[in-house]
C-alpha cells in the first residue's frame, strides 16, 4: 500500500525538481551545461577526461540536441513536430524513425492513463494562455467546447512509417515527452563512445548511467516551495526520474491559480490536491510522460496508475489543508538510500 508523510512548506516555486547530491568523494566530475529546448541541460561525466575528449564530448551533446528540437520543437516552425501541425490533410504523413518512436510511447502513456496524456492538448494550453502569445484569460465557454473538438490522440492513426489524422486540425505537442526523449538519446550516445558514469539532466528530468565514485547516483527531490533539505532523497543507477508539477508554470487571475497542466477530459486545467509527481523508470521518455499523466489523474486515480504499471515507481506531493502530504508507490522505498 502506498505510504503517507507530513510535509510543512513555506511558500516559493522550485525551479529544479531534481537536485544532484555532493558525492563524499574527490573523484573528477566532467560538467556540461547549456540551453535547449527553452530550458538548460547539464551533463555530468564521472571520471578523467582530457581537454580533447571534452571538445568531443560537447560536439555529441549540441548534435544530439540539435537533432531533437528539429523534429519535437513545435516552437520552431521548421521543425518536423511544426510542419505535421500545419498539415491540414488526411492522408498518410512520413515521419522520421525518431519522432515515430515518440508518437509510439505518446500512444502507450495515452492507452494506459485513459487519456490522461494527450498530446494533442494545443488548442486548450493556448486558450488557457500558455501558448504562443501568452495571453491571460478564462476562455469562453463556447470556444473551449470548439477547441474540444479537435482534441484526442485517438484521432491519430499510426501507419507503418506515417501519420495519418483522422481531423485535419489535430495538432501534436510533445512537451512533456521531448525533454525525457532528448535526455534518453543523449546518454545513450555518451555510452555508445564508452562513457559508463553519466548523468544527463533536461529541466529537471535525469537520466543515470552506471555509478559515481563505486556509488549510485544520489538525487534530492526539490519541494514545491521552499524548506530545510528535500522531501525525498533518492539512489539511482541505470534509471531515469522525472517530475511533473502543477507549481512550475502558471498564473493568477482574479484570485485564483490557473496550472500549465490541462484535464484533456475537461478541457481546464487540473484543480485536484496533487501538486508534484516524480517517476522513476527505465528510461526518462516513459517517467516523463507517466509524471504527467499520473498528475492530471489526481492523488488516488494517479497512484493506481502507477502501480498498475511494471518497474515504475513514484512519488506525489499534494495539498491536505494548510499542509503538504507526500505519499508513494509500492516499491519506491527500493530507491531510498
């Protein structure tokens, strides 16, 4: 059964869910750090390497990363994701082998919450004002049920080595996958040139490979708002976590706070206790996408569906009157150092 903590916060917005923890050892650590995907990303190699393998190194991550935002960066209107959005027609689409994979996992998470992750929420997120104009305002009641219309991932077909639409105006926006997607493809390509001890970090989302002086690597999951340590340290190897959190973009409007994280059901967005999700599974595309769906259930639905899943874990954060409650699945306590 999942297990219940008290939390007391104060009150500020975390920008990092996921903090790397001091090692107590004086091994060489190798940083990388830059922008992408409108955030930053770190990369953290254990270990020596000398000035020539560092150039290398930042050759492979910028590559990978340039790779991932032509095709899922639906902000830059000559990427792959921004050119299948504007096609307005019902047949067939080819797409790359890399943004079939994604749509694929999109489909699986999709099946597996009931809906929950549906990354054909556009026309809601822009309505909601976290679109391209950032406007701010509670749409009118007419127009969400309009832009409801045009929302499902059911309504996408996968077909062979293409898309097909089923509705002209479907739109895909894999925020909430790429970032998972794009640290998974990067540490495999660090391990492909023989790095064993790395870690890989896109806003918040980590994946880890092998050890960190003999040791897993140790994370701190950052609160919500602000308080002495963590409210859950971890041990990783070989794993990847990702965090979802109704806390990191949103906005108030007449007294009241409107979340980035929209109920594809609804159409609105999530007003349910569940505040923070961090997911801990093999690879970081699926605890991407599964934080996500997980906190658009809510409490009770989300853990369900976390445990109905194989080899993922996880960890909730949610409002219970004036405090924060954490709770946590079955097996989460394996990951505790």
């Amino acid at each position: 059964m999942p297990k219940k903590t008290s939390l007391l916060f104060a009150g500020f917005c975390s920008l990092l869910a996921l903090v790397l923890l001091a090692a107590c050892s004086a091994e060489p650590l190798v940083q990388f750090r830059g922008q992408t995907m409108g955030t930053f990303y770190t990369v953290k190699i254990a270990g020596k390497t000398n000035p020539g393998e560092q150039a290398e190194l930042q050759q492979t991550i910028d590559s990978v990363l340039s790779a991932v935002n032509r095709s899922l960066n639906r902000y830059d209107k000559n990427s792959e994701i921004a050119a299948f959005n504007r096609y307005r027609r019902q047949d067939p689409y080819p797409v790359s082998a890399e943004f079939m994979e994604v749509t694929r996992m999109a489909d699986q998470i999709y099946r597996r919450s009931c809906g929950a992750f549906d990354p054909t929420v556009s026309p809601l997120v822009r309505l909601w004002g976290f679109g391209d104009d950032g406007a701010v305002e509670a749409p009118h009641p007419d127009t969400l049920t309009a832009a409801l219309k045009h929302v499902g991932f059911k309504k996408l077909q996968i077909c062979g080595d293409a898309l097909q639409k089923n509705d002209p105006y479907l739109e895909l926006d894999y925020s909430a996958i790429a970032k998972g997607y794009g640290v998974d493809l990067l540490a495999e390509a660090l391990q492909r040139q023989g790095y064993e001890n790395v870690l890989v970090e896109i806003g918040g989302e980590v994946r880890v490979l092998g050890t960190r002086s003999g040791k897993a690597w140790r994370l701190g999951i950052a609160a919500p708002e602000p308080q002495e340590g963590y409210p859950a340290v971890i041990d990783l190897s070989n794993m990847a976590c990702a965090t979802s959190g109704d806390y990191q973009q949103f906005y108030m409007l007449e007294g009241k706070r409107y979340s980035h994280l929209i109920d594809p059901g609804s159409g609105h967005p999530i007003e349910h206790e569940l505040t923070s999700v961090t997911v801990i599974a093999q690879n970081c595309m699926l605890a991407d996408a599964t934080a996500t769906a997980a906190i658009v259930l809510g409490k009770d639905k989300g853990m369900a569906f976390i445990e109905s899943l194989q080899g993922v874990e996880a960890y909730f954060i949610y409002h219970d009157g004036t405090e924060l409650q954490s709770i946590h699945s079955s097996g989460w306590n394996a990951f505790l150092p």
